[in-house]
C-alpha cells in the first residue's frame, strides 16, 4: 500500500463520544479517490478513548493511535502526529468536529493553487445554521473570527478569501511546509502564528466554503478539570511578530461584504476604500496615544478619525470610551444617542459597546 495523499491528525485528550463522532464522519464521508491516514494523538485519556480507538483501528486500517505518556497539550500533540506522518499534505483537525459530505476535495484542490498555503473549511455550529468560524480578522488590537454566529448562508460567509490566519480546528497544508514553517508553537496562538509565518514567505491562507465542517468548538478544554490540560498563552505574541506588519483589516471585510456602511469619496477624489483607510490610520494614533496615558490627545484623533469616515464603527467606540475615561459624561450621553446611526456587524465591537453602556453609572441609561 502506498503512502497517503492526506494524513489527518486528530489530538484528543478524553471525550470519547466526540472523537467517535468525528471518526465515523470521517469514515462516512471518506472518498477512494484520496488515499488517507488518520492519526488520532492520544494525550494520555483517562476515560474510554483508547478502548474506542482500539476498535476503530480494527475496524478501519487507515486509524493510527499514537498514546502519549502525558498530557502534552494541542501544539505538541499535532507536532507529534505530524512527526508520524506519511501523506503529502497535513489536515490538523480538532476531535470536536463532524466533516460534511465532499468537505475535503475542495480543500486538497485550493492548497494546490500558486500562492497559497494554508486553507481551511466554513466551520458551523451544529445544525449547520450558524457560523463557528469563517476566517481570522485583526482589529482593535486583537484577531478574531469574523462573522461568528452570523447566518451560514450569508452571501458574504460564503466567498472564497484570503485572510491573515485561520483556525486550528480545520487547516490543511503541505507536509513540507508545516516543517518549514517550524511547525506549530509551543508559545501560544499557534494556528495563527504559523498562518503569519505562511504570509511571511508571500503564501495565503485561504478560507474555503465550498467545504463545511460541524465544529462543536472548544469542548476538551471547557470539560477539563481544570490544570488538567496544558494551555499556552498569547504572551510575547505581539513581540514575536514585531518584526512583521500585523493588517488591521477588519473593517475592509466588513466594508466589501456591505455590514458596515462605508465613507463616500470626497471633494479630492479619494475613494471610499482610501478614505476608510484614513480613518483607521487616525484611529490606530489615537490608541497608541492613549496606551501613552494621553487621553485628550488620542480624544483628537478619534474627532479627526470621524471626520474622515463619520460612520466609523470602530472609532466611535473608542470616542465613546474616551469620553467615559475623561468623565465627559454628558458629551457621552450625546454621542450615545448616534448609535442607530452607525451598523455594527462585527460580534467584538458589540459586545465592547454594550460593556461601555453597562458602565455608566445607573439612572444615565434612561437617556440614551
């Protein structure tokens, strides 16, 4: 039998029931045409897992158990399974997942395409009616997954794109370039860390949603005992990748999939997309000014920010923030009552304007 096109690495630390899930989907939904391994990466289960593997290698050769001493944590697992490895191409994928109907011929076909790296599916919540992850967007200081719980059938959650990153819980790449990439870190944010280091050589990653994976998200971590498994941290995170320019790119996202309303051209002909720019090159000043200690500084900027793109989502919360950090409350009062003016598609600025508003004081909501 001759070496598989795909090796799909499935780290798993207890949660039977959802590991059985997973290989059974797998199983199902195999397809002849791609000679495949699966090496499931045992950290050390305490509960039915290595009976259940048992019986899935004696059911279906293409299983590989590998059984670690201790739990070693998600990177070091998948390095693991990757070290074992005998396919052309790596498919890391979480064991709280349930792959669909023809998920990964797609996938095998765009990570063949010039350019590109890394790729990865339209991941679901259960049901198939909502996103669980459709790509990692920076913004605010921090990436995040665009469009979480929005529509699945959402025409913009279902274009092809390149962004900076994707999620770890579903991403296939060529062996070759995982181990030249240094594979997964041990120091945290790993599936975006090796997505940057992808972009880094001018490869893409790219987020498929012609294949769609169910993904449960984060249950070996949320049903751990606490200390029990390894978690690393996105500490020095930032330094790591100093070197390298990070694109705040959020707001272009959400500006061409028409979720946020978008400045017009002005009197110099700068277009909407120069303009919005502009704006968030005013924006990303005024937070390093306040990371300074100088509030009414970066307050000048976010007014200039506004000015460029009055309907910015983005600046308008931080205004709002500085206005509420310089006790101009009733300036506060006053922005607050634009809100219905401005869309705010992205889940992080909402959630970060509903904190703002839960934080003035009570008897001043009645005057929003």
């Amino acid at each position: 039998m001759g070496a598989p096109t795909v090796s799909i690495i499935i780290p798993v630390y207890n949660q039977w029931s959802y590991t059985a899930e997973c290989l059974e989907a797998l199983h199902q939904h195999s397809d002849p045409a791609i000679p495949t391994e699966l090496i499931v990466v045992d950290n050390a289960s305490t509960d039915e897992t290595a009976a259940g593997l048992a019986e899935w290698q004696a059911k279906w050769p293409a299983v590989r158990a590998e059984t670690l001493a201790s739990n070693t944590g998600f990177s070091p697992a998948c390095n693991r399974g990757a070290e074992l490895s005998r396919g052309e191409f790596l498919l890391f994928l979480n064991n709280d997942t349930v792959p669909q109907a023809g998920w990964l011929e797609p996938l095998l076909q765009e990570v063949k395409e010039p350019g590109v790296g890394i790729v990865g599916p339209k991941l679901v919540y259960a049901g198939g009616q909502t996103i669980n992850h459709a790509g990692y967007v920076f913004g605010d200081g921090v990436f995040y997954g665009i469009y979480h719980e929005h529509d699945a059938a959402a025409p913009y959650v279902n274009k092809r794109r390149d962004y900076q990153a994707l999620l770890g819980a579903c991403i296939l790449l060529s062996r070759d370039l995982f181990f030249s990439l240094g594979a997964f870190s041990l120091e945290g944010l790993e599936d975006i860390d090796l997505c940057l280091k992808a972009g880094a050589r001018s490869l893409s990653s790219r987020y498929v949603p012609t294949s769609t994976v169910v993904h449960h998200g984060s249950i070996t971590l949320t049903n751990s005992t606490p200390g029990s498994f390894p978690i690393t941290t996105d500490t020095g995170f930032v330094e790591r990748w100093g070197q390298y320019v990070i694109r705040w790119d959020d707001y272009y996202w959400h500006i061409q999939d028409g979720v946020w309303t978008p400045p017009q051209s002005d009197e110099l002909g700068r277009s909407g997309a120069e303009l919005a720019h502009l704006s968030i090159v005013e924006l990303v000043a005024a937070k390093a000014l306040a990371r300074e200690g100088d509030a009414s500084a970066a307050l000048e900027k976010t007014v200039r920010s506004l000015e460029i793109w009055p309907l910015n989502p983005l600046t308008f919360l931080f205004h709002c923030q500085l206005l509420y950090l310089l006790e101009r409350r009733a300036d506060l009062l006053t922005e607050l009552q634009r809100v219905e003016e401005f869309s705010f598609g992205g889940g992080l600025v909402v959630s970060k304007l509903f904190n703002l508003v839960a934080a003035i004081q009570p008897g001043d909501e009645s005057e929003i």
